[in-house]
C-alpha cells in the first residue's frame, strides 16, 4: 500500500496551521487534484472534537473520482484524523498533526506533520491514478505552507 509522509517546521502557529488545514471547504482553492468538495454533515460531540462527513472530488486530465471520508478535527490536540468511508479506495488513511515549537525571530512556529496511506479497489484505477497520486501528496505540503503564507502573512523562513 502506498504511503507518504512528512514533518515540516513552518513560520506560523500550531492554531493558525489547524485551522487552515481544518477549513476543508477551501480545498479546491489551493489543493492538488482537489476539484470539488462538499460538506455533508458537521457535528459537534461532547468531548471537544468535530466531526465532518465530506464528499471529495479529485481530477486529472480526464479522470475524474469522488470519495466519502469522516474527518475528526480535535482542536485540544491538534490532531486531524481523516478515515475513509465510500469511494474507489479499499483504503484510506490520512493524519495530521500539528506541535508547536515555541517562537523564532518574534513568530511562532510549528512542526506539522502528514501521514497519509491509501490503497485503490481498481488495479487499473491504481495504475492510471497511482503515481499521479504519489506527486501529488508530495506537493500537499507545500500546498497548506503557501496557503498560510497567502492567509496569514509570510514570514521569514524557518530554520530546522
């Protein structure tokens, strides 16, 4: 199953990086592949967390996919859980995580990490999306660091 990874320090806090990552209606505004997304439901349960069921559309050249996923988004934590429900997948697992690392140059900074894991139904599916897919994951953090930049100011770039 493939599986992509990574630990980015950016210039900007734990608590913007979630909500950013947090805000899934704006995906198609800056997401890799991300053509279309919508909401489904949005509950809030007792312990703190949010839960979403989200409708995913994902375009390449002519094709096109759409999956269903629950995303838990635990602000206490700073965690972001996302789990596959319907679609063309036979799995899907995708984490973040988000760790603040005090201030730099007068900014705070965090680590945010992405873990995501995911396995096609279709062996054709796999071999027309599969390393279109890897390429993309691969630019997804760049992706959320050049939203932020654009939302909440660019910093001076952080040493690691």
């Amino acid at each position: 199953m493939p599986k992509f990874s990574s630990k980015r320090r950016v210039n900007h806090s734990a608590s913007e990086m979630f909500d950013l990552v947090a805000d899934v209606e704006r995906y198609p505004e800056f997401v890799p592949l991300c053509s279309a997304l919508k909401v489904r439901q949005r509950l809030a349960k007792p312990d703190g967390t949010e839960v979403l069921v989200a409708d995913m559309t994902v375009s390449f050249k002519l094709v096109k996919e759409s999956f269903t996923s629950r995303v838990t988004l635990d602000r206490a934590n700073l965690k972001i859980l996302v789990e596959y429900l319907q679609g063309p997948f036979s799995n899907l697992e995708n984490r973040w995580t988000f760790e603040p690392k005090g201030q730099q140059d007068g900014k705070d900074v965090c680590d945010v990490g992405f873990f995501l894991a995911y396995e096609f139904k279709s062996r054709m599916l796999a071999m027309l999306m599969g390393s279109m897919f890897d390429a993309a994951f691969a630019r997804f953090s760049t992706a959320f660091e050049k939203r932020a930049d654009a939302i909440y100011g660019r910093p001076r770039l952080a040493r690691t």
